[in-house]
C-alpha cells in the first residue's frame, strides 16, 4: 500500500513528463471527459480529486463548471498553476478526511488512475464516506480506476512506464527515467461497487479490459 509520501515523491519526481509520457491523448481524454460531462448538472461546482498538471480543466470551464482541484503532490499542482484559466487547488491527501465542509460540492471526480494508491484497502470506503460527506444530496462521483487487465496492457506498450505485477490486484510501476517506483492497487468492479455502496448509490459502471467507469450519486 502507498503512503501520502511515496505517491508525493513518485508524482513530484515525473511531473515534468506527465503530459507526454503519463496522460492518455488528447482524443482520448475528450471522449473520457466527454462521457462525465453528461454527468454534471449546469455550473456544478466540482471536486477534481487528484488534478494533476489539470488536463481536465479546460473541458470543464468550457462547460461552464466551477473546479477546484487537489492533490498531494506539489509539483504537479505547480504545474496546474501555470494552465491559462488556474483554479483553487488544495494541497492534501484524498485518503484522509477532505479538507471541505459538508455538502459544498455538486460533483466529485477522480480520474485516470488517482485512485490506484490508497494506504489500506479499507480506505477505500472511507474516502467514499468522504465524498459523500462533500457532496450535496443527489450529488455525483465519477471514477476512473484501472482494473487488473491494465497491468499487461500497459507493460506490452513500450515506453518509460513500466508496470510490473506482484499479486493479483498488485502491480509496482517504475519509470525508467527517475528510477522512481510506486505500487498500484487494481480492484475488481465489485470491490469498487461494495466500497460506494456503503455511502453512495452506484448509478453506471462502465468496464473494459483495463478500466472501469463508475458514476454514484449521493
Ligand atoms: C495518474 S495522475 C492523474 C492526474 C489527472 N487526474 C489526469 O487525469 O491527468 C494521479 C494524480 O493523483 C495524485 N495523487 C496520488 N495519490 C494521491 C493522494 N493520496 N492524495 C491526493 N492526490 C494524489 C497524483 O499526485 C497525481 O497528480
């Protein structure tokens, strides 16, 4: 499992590659946000949990959404700083209790793999507490998380990322270029589904081989 220190160091030290070595294209990421965007209702105020360098952020604004982002790792929020149109972003660790009052969002997002380094498996249900907690009533949390398929998908594509698996939902990724190496939890869609299930009420899920999509509501 991952402390708040390793995923800062890990993001910390390949932040500066992230947009061209980590992020999926840009085609890419539009149909990926494309699909949350009929999610939100007009001028949502939205949670970005794990903003990163903000690829997200432009769709968002252009729809009209309000965002604020967070991240434990300050030279990725650095680099969200530098977007044209910035927004409020919090340094913090999404595992532990959100740093927001109750009820101040309409959304709550966590995209491409922020979710694959908790501390303890059961921490799971505890930021699903917390997201429901930030939410207002009929609220929504649109996850992206990678599935154990994503593990042979992504070590078959050539690159500086390189994924390794060490158990069934386990994998230790390295990038080549720092050296530098988390761990990455890959739960099935029902230990997702089970972990919401306890706060939130599980509208859509989505699945291919590598990831699944999940939208719950408060
Ligand atoms: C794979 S990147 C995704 C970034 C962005 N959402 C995107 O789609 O490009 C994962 C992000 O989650 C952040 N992150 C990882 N663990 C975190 C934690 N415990 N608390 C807050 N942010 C975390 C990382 O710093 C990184 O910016």
């Amino acid at each position: 499992m991952t402390t708040r220190d390793e995923a800062r160091r890990f993001f910390d030290s390949i932040a500066g590659r992230y947009d061209r070595v980590y992020a999926p294209p840009r085609e890419e990421t539009r149909a990926r946000m494309a699909r949350i965007l009929t999610e939100l209702a007009p001028r949502s105020r939205v949670l970005d949990l794990g903003v990163g360098t903000g690829r997200e952020l432009s769709l968002l604004l252009d729809a009209g959404h309000d965002v604020t982002g967070l991240d434990v790792s300050p030279a990725m929020l650095e680099r969200c700083a530098r977007r044209s149109r910035p927004v409020p972003a919090v340094l913090a660790d999404l595992w532990e209790p959100l740093p927001f009052e109750a009820q101040c969002f309409d959304a709550v997002l966590a995209l491409h793999g922020t979710l694959a380094h908790p501390p303890r498996a059961e921490a799971l249900a505890t930021l699903a507490a917390e997201v429901g907690r930030v939410l207002v009533p009929g609220g929504v949390f649109a996850l992206e998380v990678p599935l154990p398929g994503w593990i042979e998908a992504a070590s078959a594509k050539r690159g500086e990322r390189r994924p390794s698996r060490i158990g069934n939902a386990r994998a230790v990724v390295t990038d080549d270029a720092t050296a530098a190496s988390i761990e990455a939890w890959l739960f099935e869609r029902g230990v997702w589904e089970e972990a919401l299930s306890g706060s939130l009420r599980v509208t859509d899920a989505r699945e291919t081989a590598n990831e699944l999509f999940l939208v719950a509501r408060r």
